[in-house]
C-alpha cells in the first residue's frame, strides 16, 4: 500500500514536471528568442556605434590631414617664395657691390662694354646722370625706353621694371642701382636678370609632378615662367585671363575676390575644379606683390597621406570584422552543433523514455497477462486435472462397478485430451516466439483441407446447435503448395473460436474465396470465418493477437482455452506471408479475414484420369450462378468441358440438344437447389430424358436429408458441396468401382501387434510401466532397459530377430535416444541396419523428428503416445520388415 | 545541411589568418634608421614649341598626338621632355618665329618646333645640327627631304606634312548655287555672290595665312609644270624673278581687298584662327583658311555644325593645296645634343608617326605611315596623293619663301601697293644674288 502510493505520487510528480518542463521549455524558448533579439539589437548598436567612431575618426583624420596638407603647401609655397626672394634680394645685393665698384673705376664704360653675360644678368648698362644714353654690354647704345619702372615696384629697395621677352627671347626684368661716388650719384647702373635662372633654385616639381606652377608678373598677369618639372602638360600657361580660361575659372565673383587680393597684395587659396578634379588653387605673393606664383594641386595628391590613413584604418576595421564575424561563424556553428547534439540527446531521451515507458506499460501488461494466464491456467489446468485426480479417486472407490470404471476413464481421459490440448498452444507460442516454427511445405488439395476442417467444426458446431456453412468460389487450382498443417491449425483456431464465441444456434460461415492471381505461379486465397455471435469490444479488438488474452465478459467466461489460439494464429499467417485483419461488432458477430498466397505445384492437373474415364464433357446444373462458375473453372483445369445450367429445364433442354447432336454429356452435376424443383423428382425426369446411362452426381448441403433414396438409382451419386475436382474425381473412380489409394477397409486387423516383441528404452519408470501394460494389452512383450546405453549393450546382445522393433525414448541418463540409435546402427550385425526404431518421447517439435530421422530413427511419435497411432506404426514398420 | 561546408571554413579561417600575420608583419617590420637618398641625375631634353590658348576641357588633337611621342619618348629613353613654350598675347608682342630665333640663336633650347621661315633662317645661320643621321630619315619621303635641306643639311624633320587649304562652308555654297572655285576668277564670283547676298566679309583672314593664295597662284606651274629644277634655279641665278612669279596673287589679293572680299585692317592684326574662326563656325563667313590638322581639332575647325570641305587654293592649274615643311630642329650647341637627337628620332620613328597619324589623322612624313583622313580632308587629300600641290617652302630656293611673303603679305594689308610688294621681292632677291657671290 505503501509503495504503492509512492509509485503514485511519484508518477504524479513526473507527469508534474512534465508540464511543467513543457512550459519551462517554452519560456525558456521565448526567452532565448527574446535574448537573441536583443543581442542581434546590441550586436547592431555596437556596430553603429563602431561605424559612427570609425567614421568621425576617419573624417577627423582626413580634415587634419587636410589642414596638414595645406599647411605643407603652405610652406611649400613660402620655401619657393623665399627661395625667389632671396634671389632678388641677392641679385640687388650684388647689384649694389657692382654701382660701388663702378663708382670706383676710372672709366667704367670700358668695363660695361668688355661685360660677358652670366646664367644670370643677361646684359648691363650704364647711364651717366645727366643723360638718355649710355653703354650696354652688348655694344649698343643703352636707353631706358624700353624700360618700364612706372609700376613702382622694388627690390630690397633698388627699382625692377616690368617683365619683358629680352633679345634672348626669354622673360626678363631690370633692376636699376644708382652708381654714387663721393655722395653724389654719377650714374645708373641697369642690369637685366632671366626668370629661367630661378628655375634651377626651385625644387623639381613638389606633390609628385601633379601641382602646376607658374611665376607671374603682377602688373602685366603674363606668366613669365613655368618651372620644369611643375605640374601637367595641359593647362593655360599665357596670362591669368588664360589661366582662368583653360581652368573654367569663370565664377564672376570669384575672380573678383581673388583679383581683390592680388591688388592687395595677398596670398590666397581656393578650391575649385581644374578639369574635373577637385583642386586647391594658389596665389601666392612674391617680393611684395611683384610677383605672384599662380598654379594648382589636385585634392587628391595633397591628401595622399591622409587617404593612405584611412585606406589602412578601413583595413584595420574589415580585418577586425572579418575577425568578428568568423568568431560569430564558428560561435554560431558551435552553438549550432551544441543544439543540434542537445536536440539529439532530449530526442534520444525522449525516445528512450517512450521506449522505456513502453516496455513497461509492455511489461506491466505481459505480466498483467501471465498472470492473468498463469491465473487462467491454474484454473484451465486445475480443472481437468482435479477432474482426473477426483474421477481417479473415484476410479480407486469404485473399482468393483466395471460401468463406473468405464465412465469414469471416459472423463479421465477426455480430461488428460484437454490438458495435452493446453500444454500444445503453450508450447506451439513458445516455439513461435523463439523462431523456432519451420514451415513443412508441401502438395496438399483445398479438398482434403476443407474435408478434415469440415470434420472436426461441423460436429463442434453442431453440438452447440449451430449452423456451419462452407463455399467455395474462384478458385482455379486446388492443388497446392504449403504447409497443410498449420494451414488447418489457422482454421481450426478460428472456427473453434467461432464455435466458442457463437451463442447457441448462431450460424458460421467459413468461406475460401480465389482473388486476382498476382503471378501465374502463385493461387491468391482469401479465406474468410465469419459468425454472428458475441462479437468483440473495440478495445479487445486491438489486443487480440496478443498472447496471453482471452475475450472474458459475463457471457463467456465459461469459456475455456488459452488465450494463445489467435496469437498462434497471426504468428503462422506472417510465416506465411499472408495477412490477417479482423472487423467485429458486439452482439453482431466477427469477420476474420485472411489473404494467403501458395505456390501452384508443376503438372498438378490429372487430365489423363478424365481421358482414361472417357470423360470430355458434363453439365453442371446449380441454382447458384457461382457455384456453376467455380465448377466451371476447376474443370478446364482438367480440359473436361463443363456447361452451366441454372434451371431443371435448361438442363432438360441442353440434354435434348445433346442427344439431337449426338454428343451428350458424360456426367450431370446436379444441385440440389434448382429453383422450385424437388431434386428426386428432378432425377427421374433427367432419367427418363437421357436414360440410364449419364452419371448423375447430386451436389448436396450437409444438412440435406431424404437424399439416400437417390443412391437407389443406378449411376447416381452424391457429392457434397463444395465442389472440388478431386473429390468430383474420387466420387468417379469410386462409383466406377475402382480400390481408392488409400482404403483402409481391415485397417484395424492388420494394426494388431499380437506376438511381437520389442526392445524399449525408457527411463521414466511411470511411463515404462504405462508401455509395458498396452503392449501387454495388445499381447505384445516387451523387454524394458533405463536407458540408451543399456539398450545398446541388450541389442548387440541379443540373437538376431529377437527384437521385432525397439523403441527409443531420446532424453536419458548415460545415453540419449539419438546416440543410442547410431550407436545401434553402428553394429556390426545384420539387423542393426534394418531393425524399426521408432521415436517416443516428449520432444515433439518439428526440428525433435528431424534429430530423430538424421539419427536414423524410423518413425517419431510425440508423447503422450496414442496408442493407436502407436499400433499402426509398428504394424507399419515391423510388417515392412 | 550544413550552412558552410566544414573544409570552406577552415580554408577561410586559414587566409584569414595568413593574412593578419602578413598585415602584421608588414606592420612590424624595422627599417634602418638611416634614410639615404639617392641623388638622381634625370636626364632632360628642353622642347620649345608654341602653344594656343587653350579652352576649358577641349582637347587639343594635334598636341596630344604630339604629346604621345613625346612620352614615347621619355619611356624608351628614360629621359625627361621639359616644354618651353611662348604664345604672342596680341599682334604687338613678339611673334613666335622672332622669340623662336632668339631662343635658337642664344642656345636656350635643346629641340625647337620650326616654321619654314626660321628653320631656313637658323639653318642658313648655322644654329642648327644635321639630323641626316638619324634612323628616322630613312623612313621619310623625299618631298620632305628636299623641303628641309639647307646647306646640304637635313635641318628640320616635321611629324606630319602640313597643308593648307581652303575651309568652305559647303552649305553656303550649296544655298546660292555656287560651285567650288578652281580659278581665281572662280573664286572672286563666288565671293561676289556672296557679298551681293549680304555676306560682309566672305574671307575670313589672319595675319598669317593669306600668303598661301599668293603661293598657290605663284607656284602651281613651277610645281606641277614638269620644270621645277630648271625654274628654281633660273630664279637661284636671277635669270627669273620671284617677283614675276608673285604678282598675279598679290594682285588677286589687292582685288579681294578692294572689293572688301577680306577685311585687311582686321586681319592684319588678326591672329590664327582668333580673329576669323568664330565667325566661320558662326556661319558669317563661309570661306577661311587654315592647314589640315585644324579640320581635325576641336581647338579649331574639328565640329562645325555645317558640311565643311577642305579645298586647295585657286590656281591656273584648278585647286593648289599648299605645303609648307615644318619641322622639329635641334640646336647646334643645344645644351642636352645627344638626348635630343635621340628623343627627336624616336619621336619621328615610324612607331611615333603612326600613333602621331592616327591621333591627329595627317599626311604622315614617312612613307610607311598610312592612315585615313577624316571626310572633310578628302579633296585636299586627294590633290596631293596626285602629287598635286605647292610648297610653301623650300629651302632650295635662296630667297626664303614661307616667311617673307608673309611679311610682305602684311605689308599689302597694312596698305601697300602690288609694286611696292614686287620690289620688295626684288630686293630680296638681289640680296640672295649678292650673298651667293
């Protein structure tokens, strides 16, 4: 009661956390879910966020890199200017040395005129005060009016002309010094310079050739020179209007700005597009506006660098989230794996579990079912054996009274049948369910089938008052191959059930129906046992080949039987390859339904009996248009031509037909359910319009009586339904008087074992004695030894032919019966070979009289041993020998 | 299945990781402290040229086919091409032929762009080297040979043989039903059509090109007579004089001024193309003057909206086109000699010329480059594939003919009459006589 409760509450505290794992798997789910969802949100801020700083970190750089740039080019354009500065700052410098020298010379004029021009001053000239014409140091006269100084510009305080083309056919400019001596200006010394000679001062071209830069002369806006190796081949290169021109620099106010600055002197920068690329325009102040150094440097090469930046910082980050996301690949396959193991794992579990709940629930119903079959047994087998102890006790009492002697072996014997019948299913499942059943196929007729299950049903039914009935429809060959036995145990154990479970007065149909042959090798049956009595429960349905259990209810307790029968039954139909399946209703009955196939043995068609009878053609007359059909069938099996006929007077009307044509028929299959025709009379007109000579063969119902009046008439006969050309063909070979092959007419004289002496090894002293006391009942002797090896030892020593036959129990002490029977065979003696031994003992399976006959046994007969059979097989062998 | 194969991500994770320890190397690695730079002693060649007003995002055909040579150039030879160029602001600066012969004459430059003029004056004076030995000159055709032997020296070799033409507007022609001149009558008719028909002023001029009328109509019979050698130096000895040759075109060009077929006082302070192409495009003048390439240059006459044809002048002989050689010469005491002469040779190699040709589509100098001239081209095109033609200079001729007519031409325009021009080319002349002697 205890554990019992425990068992309970432990259950209960399962199915507990079941649910509850069901709803903690849920919110476990939906919070993994929600957990997912807000790190893939995480996931994309903090991305943003990266993005955001890379960006601003990026752009900072570039506007640093920028700002550095233009400082660079800032100072790049102060060096160039200082760098020309310093050479006009020089060249007045010098200028000033050459008037103070000039001062100083007596006749300077000779010292201007032998002046050989350097990469610098092209040419001098000197003026003395007072007049318009000197001497120039290329020998002409020297004036000044060529010269331009209105525009007031200066060198380190020495007045510079406005740019000029020179007679070498290059920009130049003049700085005039004046010559003072003794404080008192005596001349004025001119002196003309070549831009090109600032050009080797200059650096050779700056941001990779890509800036362009041209020196100009402020007042004039001519571009007076272009350094090498500064900037690109294309471009405006005359004057700033050109400048402006080549560039597209049109933008009025632009112009306008940047001519403010130049008229004030200033440096300045401006973006604008220079043949389609964003570029830095410069303006840049030389000698106090004098000069300027105009030109460009596309965006793109003075933030070389900061691109060069940014290009690795964007490697830096790809590669980082690369980094990343192949961290979150593998993190994600990992997981994934993880799962799906996890997943596999609670499948597994789960899996393990139903299992394991199954076989419980299997076990708990197995035991459920043993005990309640070892609780049925003990009942089914306590019953005949208290009615054989009682009725022995009984037997003891009364021994004196010969009648009760007689009744009561009578019960102790239908009693001990009943025990063997229970021991035999309980061995038949262990058997089955071992593996151990080994189907013995071979040639059997559906005649002899459906004969023997007619039998031993229609008495059983007919006890219990109830109708039986057999057909037959559809079947081709009724010739077949299988395992006869276990094809009458299938019908059998239905039928009987059927019997059982019919109320008294209930009607059973066995029917054996041919389906649509699936190869021509093979008959496709159906057979199908149906009844209309208690039927089964839905749920009983689904149990019912189970073993171990039996449709109990008010109604049929009273039933005996194992429980085994229909287990047995599903068992030897999957043998078989067949199927079965059950429809069943309460009150209204059960529909067995099974679907076997059986292999069509080779030749099996006896056509040459029919030829040697001289039977071509018959007519089969029967009210049911099937039965005529099968009759049909079967017969051109045998090539006999069978015409149907399904009224008296068509049958009347082909036989005249037939005698007009003079071919008649050899026999008439007459049912006796021609409609509104009593068959007797029907016989008489038949006789009296084809005569005497037709064989007339009625085909009856079991049930039919008042037929035996028939079997007065000459070459009448009745066959029972349903039809089979074997037995059609016995009932000829009978009628015709010919010995059947397997008459037995003086069977029971010829079984009789008076005389006979036999050999039997035995160890069981009951059953010893049991042998012993028939064979003595049979006037039969028989000599008893315990065990193999002793039976081998009295056989070789005994006189040859003193045994008739010996027989071998196998399970014994010191000797089985197999090494005892090849030991026996083993003997050197005549008979050794030849003498009958005959198998008895409790090993009854198949494989057991394998064993028996490979050990070189005769015959096998199970235990318990019918006597009968017992006779007839020592009669067998002993009067072969 | 699986999302990625398990083999594809260990091939991935693998580059990946080669890959940051490359970054990462390459990140650590040390240089030496010691930063030496190499003093590179750049090659350079000096190249003047003259350069046009450039116009925003036009590209200039001709200077990019001439630039491709150049840097042909430079790739094969590994040397620097520095461009020297000047352009006059106004008539009233110094032309490009007189800072030209400055710059020649004062060794500023290593290789210069010549016109006949100069190349004739520089070669005469000395100032240029002969460039009979280059590779190149085997190439060249004989014609240009010929134009640019002064001296017994080859002082010039062009990159394409510049002819001029005449440029109508043919849909003008076409609307008063006037045919292409052959004569000069031809064509004084049709610039009376036109001017009857309210053209103003039917010959757009310069201060440059009107010479080419003058050479067309001077020379066509000395060229294409069949007696070229014979007349040239019956005017090299004085037994002709060019002043005979000359007069029929100055007075041809004296008629058109009077006539007001050219405006004189505005071409004679019009440069090339500035003063007259505008309004050629423009459809006010349908007839100007100009040489092969700017039919070709977007700068010039390269997309008019209107059929154009590029004609010869006319001349007794129907239309002349006109030849005048120029051509690249180096300094006599150019400062880089050697790399010049190289680069002018790969310059004017038939490599150079091809992609020279195909560029700028131009009559190649060398005989082995061919290549197809632009629709417009074709009559004049056709004229000298028929050796059909004047030259506009040659220095076989002793009395300089490109340059001086051009200043006389001036003169015209500036109001002087046809003999005062003769006796100036018979000053000329005799000038040549007494340098001979």
């Amino acid at each position: 009661m205890l554990i019992g409760c425990k068992g309970e509450q432990r259950i209960n505290v399962v199915g507990y956390q079941s649910g509850t794992e069901i709803k903690m798997r849920k919110k476990h789910d939906e919070s993994r879910k929600d957990r997912g969802i807000s790190l893939l949100v995480s996931i994309i801020l903090v991305f943003l966020f990266l993005a955001i700083v890379v960006f601003s970190v990026s752009h900072k750089i570039s506007r640093e890199m920028a700002a550095s740039a233009t400082q660079n080019l800032n100072e790049s354009l102060d060096l160039i200017k200082c760098t020309i500065e310093a050479i006009l700052n020089k060249e007045a410098e010098y200028q000033r040395l050459m008037a103070q020298g000039i001062a100083e010379m007596e006749e300077p004029e000779e010292y201007i005129r032998k002046y050989k021009r350097s990469g610098t001053m092209m040419k001098i000239g000197l003026i003395r005060s007072g007049e318009t014409e000197g001497v120039c140091s290329t020998g002409e006269v020297f004036t000044e009016e060529e010269l331009d100084f209105s525009a007031g510009g200066t060198i380190d305080g020495l007045p510079v002309s406005q740019s000029y083309l020179n007679y070498m056919g290059t920009w130049a400019y003049c700085i005039k010094c004046p010559v003072v001596k003794d404080g008192r200006e005596i001349a004025m010394l001119y002196i003309e310079y070549i831009y090109d000679s600032f050009d080797k001062s200059l650096p050779e071209g700056f941001y990779n050739k890509k800036a362009m830069l041209y020196i100009m002369d402020a007042e004039t806006e001519r571009f007076v020179l272009k350094p090498k190796g500064m900037g690109e081949r294309s471009a405006g290169h005359l004057n700033l209007s050109d400048f402006y021109r080549a560039n597209d620099i049109q933008e009025e106010n632009l112009r306008e700005d940047v001519d403010a600055c130049l008229a004030e002197n200033k440096n300045i920068m401006f973006y604008h597009d220079i043949r389609n690329k964003d570029s830095l325009n410069y303006m840049w102040s030389v000698n106090n506006g004098t000069l300027y150094l105009i030109g460009y440097v596309p965006i793109d090469a003075i933030q070389q660098e900061g691109r060069s930046v940014n290009q690795n910082i964007l490697i830096v980050v790809a590669v980082m989230l690369i980094a990343f996301f192949l961290c979150c690949l593998i993190y994600y396959l990992n997981q994934r794996q993880q799962i799906k193991l996890r997943k596999e794992r609670e499948e597994e579990r789960e899996i393990s579990n139903r299992r394991l709940a199954e076989a419980l629930q299997a076990a708990q119903i197995a035991s459920n079912s043993k005990t309640m079959f070892l609780s049925n047994m003990s009942h089914d087998i306590r019953t005949p054996m208290n009615a054989v102890l009682g009725f022995t006790t009984l037997l003891a009492r009364d021994a004196e009274n010969p009648d009760k002697v007689r009744e009561y072996t009578k019960k102790i014997m239908a009693s001990g049948q009943h025990l063997l019948s229970l021991i035999n299913d309980i061995l038949d499942v262990s058997k089955i369910e071992s593996g151990k059943v080994v189907l013995n196929v071979e040639e059997f007729t559906l005649n002899d089938l459906v004969s023997s299950v007619d039998a031993i049903i229609r008495p059983m039914a007919a006890a219990r008052e109830q109708k039986f009935y057999l057909e037959v429809a559809g079947i081709k060959h009724e010739s077949l191959m299988g395992d006869e036995t276990r094809i009458n145990q299938i019908l059998i154990n239905l039928l009987s059930n059927a019997v059982k479970y019919t109320q008294t007065g209930g009607s059973i149909w066995l029917r054996i129906i041919g389906l649509k042959q699936r190869s021509n090798q093979f008959e496709h049956l159906r057979i199908e046992v149906q009844d209309n009595g208690y039927g089964m429960t839905p749920e009983y349905l689904e149990t019912i080949f189970d073993a171990f259990t039996r449709a109990e209810n008010s109604t049929t307790n009273k039933v005996q039987g194992t429980g085994l029968g229909m287990a047995i039954t599903k068992n030897i139909i999957e043998l078989m390859g067949g199927t079965i399946e059950v429809t069943s209703e309460v009150n209204k009955g059960s529909l067995f339904r099974v679907d076997l196939e059986f292999r069509i043995p080779e030749g099996q068609a006896d056509k040459l009996f029919w030829e040697e009878k001289g039977i071509s053609r018959i007519l089969v007359a029967d009210g049911d248009a099937g039965v005529c059909e099968n009759m049909q069938a079967l017969m051109e099996n045998v090539e006999v031509e069978a015409d149907p006929a399904q009224s008296l007077e068509e049958v009347l009307s082909l036989l005249k037909a037939c005698e007009q044509a003079q071919k008649g028929y050899d026999v008439l299959l007459l049912g006796s359910n021609l409609p509104e025709t009593d068959t007797l009379q029907a016989v008489k007109r038949i006789r009296e319009e084809a005569g005497d000579a037709l064989l007339i063969l009625i085909l009856a119902e079991h049930e039919e009586a008042g037929l035996e009046n028939i079997l007065q008439t000459e070459n009448t006969g009745i066959l029972m339904k349903p039809f089979f050309a074997s037995a059609f063909k016995e009932k000829i070979r009978e009628m015709r008087a010919e010995p059947t092959q397997t008459g037995e007419a003086d069977g029971k004289d010829k079984n009789n074992l008076e005389g006979l002496y036999f050999l039997a090894a035995e160890d069981n002293e009951i059953n010893a004695e049991i042998l012993r006391e028939i064979l003595l009942f049979e006037n039969a002797r028989c000599e008893i030894v315990e065990n193999g090896q002793i039976a081998v030892e009295r056989f070789a020593e005994s006189k040859e032919g003193e045994f008739d036959a010996i027989l071998m129990d196998v399970q014994m002490p010191v000797m089985n019966g197999y090494d005892a029977t090849r030991a026996i065979r083993a003997l050197e003696r005549e008979d050794a070979r030849t003498i009958p031994i005959i198998a008895m003992t409790a090993n009854a399976f198949a494989e057991d009289e394998r064993e028996a006959l490979h050990a070189g046994m005769n015959v096998h007969l199970a235990k318990p041993v019918d006597i009968d059979m017992l006779k007839k097989v020592i009669r067998e062998y002993t009067k072969r020998e | 299945m699986c999302f990625f194969r398990r083999v594809d991500i260990k091939k991935a994770g693998m580059l990946c990781i080669v890959g940051m320890a490359a970054l990462a190397m390459t990140a650590c690695r040390t240089d030496n402290n010691l930063i030496v730079v190499e003093n590179e002693e750049k090659r350079i060649v000096e190249l003047f040229s003259p350069m046009e007003k450039s116009e925003a995002y036009v590209e200039n055909t001709a200077r990019s086919a001439a630039d491709k040579t150049v840097m042909l150039a430079e790739e094969k030879l590994d040397v620097s091409v520095g461009y020297v160029t000047y352009t006059a602001e106004d008539y009233q600066d110094k032309t490009y032929d007189d800072v030209t012969l400055d710059r020649a004459r004062n060794d500023m430059d290593d290789i210069y762009l010549l016109n006949p003029d100069t190349l004739r004056v520089l070669g005469e004076e000395g100032k240029l080297k002969d460039l009979s030995g280059l590779d190149c000159v085997k190439n060249l055709r004989e014609v240009v040979i010929a134009a640019n032997m002064v001296d017994g020296k080859l002082v010039g070799i062009p990159q394409e043989v510049v002819a001029y033409g005449l440029f109508i507007n043919k849909d003008m022609f076409d609307q008063y039903g006037l045919a292409l001149p052959e004569t000069p009558d031809d064509f004084l008719e049709c610039c009376r059509v036109f001017k009857e028909n309210g053209i103003e002023t039917p010959v757009g001029a310069n201060r440059w090109w009107l010479e080419t009328f003058v050479l067309a109509q001077a020379y066509a019979d000395l060229y294409n007579g069949g007696n070229t050698e014979a007349e040239i130096a019956a005017l090299n000895s004085g037994e002709s004089k060019y002043s005979d040759y000359m007069r029929p075109g100055f007075e041809f060009l004296q008629e058109m001024i009077d006539k007001g077929y050219v405006d004189a006082e505005k071409a004679l302070v019009s440069e090339a193309i500035e003063g007259e192409g505008a309004e050629f495009l423009a459809r006010k003048t349908p007839i100007v003057m100009a040489y092969w390439g700017a039919a070709n240059t977007d700068t010039a006459y390269g997309s008019p909206d209107f059929e154009m044809q590029v004609i010869g002048f006319p001349s007794s002989r129907g239309q002349m086109p006109v030849i005048p050689m120029t051509g690249f010469g180096v300094g006599i005491n150019a400062e880089h000699g050697e790399d010049a002469l190289a680069v002018l040779d790969v310059m004017l190699s038939d490599e150079a010329l091809q992609i020279y040709a195909e560029t700028n589509r131009v009559i190649s100098p060398s005989k082995n480059v061919e290549v197809e001239c632009v629709p417009a081209l074709k009559p004049l095109h056709d004229k000298i594939h028929n050796n059909v033609y004047v030259l506009g200079s040659n220095a076989g001729m002793e009395v300089e003919q490109w340059g001086n007519t051009c200043l006389i031409v001036r003169e015209l325009l500036g109001g002087a009459s046809v003999d005062e021009c003769m006796a100036q080319f018979d000053r000329l002349q005799e000038e040549a006589l007494e340098k001979q002697r």
